[in-house]
C-alpha cells in the first residue's frame, strides 16, 4: 500500500486500514525503526498518570492505614500502585 509524506512529516492510513484495525483519532501509534529502515506501528493504550508530592504520598499513606474504605475498586488499585517518579 502506498502512502505520501505531507509537508508536515505527516501520513494518512487509508480508511480501510484504520477500519480493520480500529483506529480512531486520538489513538496513540508507537514508532519503531526496524532492521533495514522499515518502520512498524503498533497502537498503545495510552493511560493518564497522577504525581503526588511527598506531602501527597505521605497524606495516601496515612489514608492507607486509616483501613476507611469508601472508594471504587478501580481507585483503590490505582492507589495501591502509586508511588514516587524519580525522574
């Protein structure tokens, strides 16, 4: 199949294409550069973080060990896998 390069660096995937594979704009594609120049794209779930300051982490924690539960399952997973991001 071939496609063109806009002048914006951009491409279009053709509607069958992203049809088939169910993509729809706002879908993230990441970008490998494989042996001999050829190029894959493989859609990702891209999955919004939340940063807590040490004074956060320090408040979740206390919440934590408080043993008062009245949130969603999905938010206490998501607590429990919180941590700090050195970078």
């Amino acid at each position: 199949m071939l496609v063109s390069i806009d002048k914006r660096g951009s491409i279009s995937l053709p509607s069958t294409v992203r049809k088939d594979l169910g993509l729809v704009p706002g879908t993230f594609l990441d970008l490998t550069i494989l042996d001999g120049g050829n190029l894959s794209l493989t859609p990702v779930a891209v999955f919004p973080t939340v940063r807590l300051s040490d004074t956060g982490l320090a408040k979740l924690g206390e919440a934590r060990r408080s043993g008062v539960e009245q949130m969603p399952d999905w938010l206490r997973k998501e607590m429990a896998d919180a941590a700090t991001d050195p970078d």
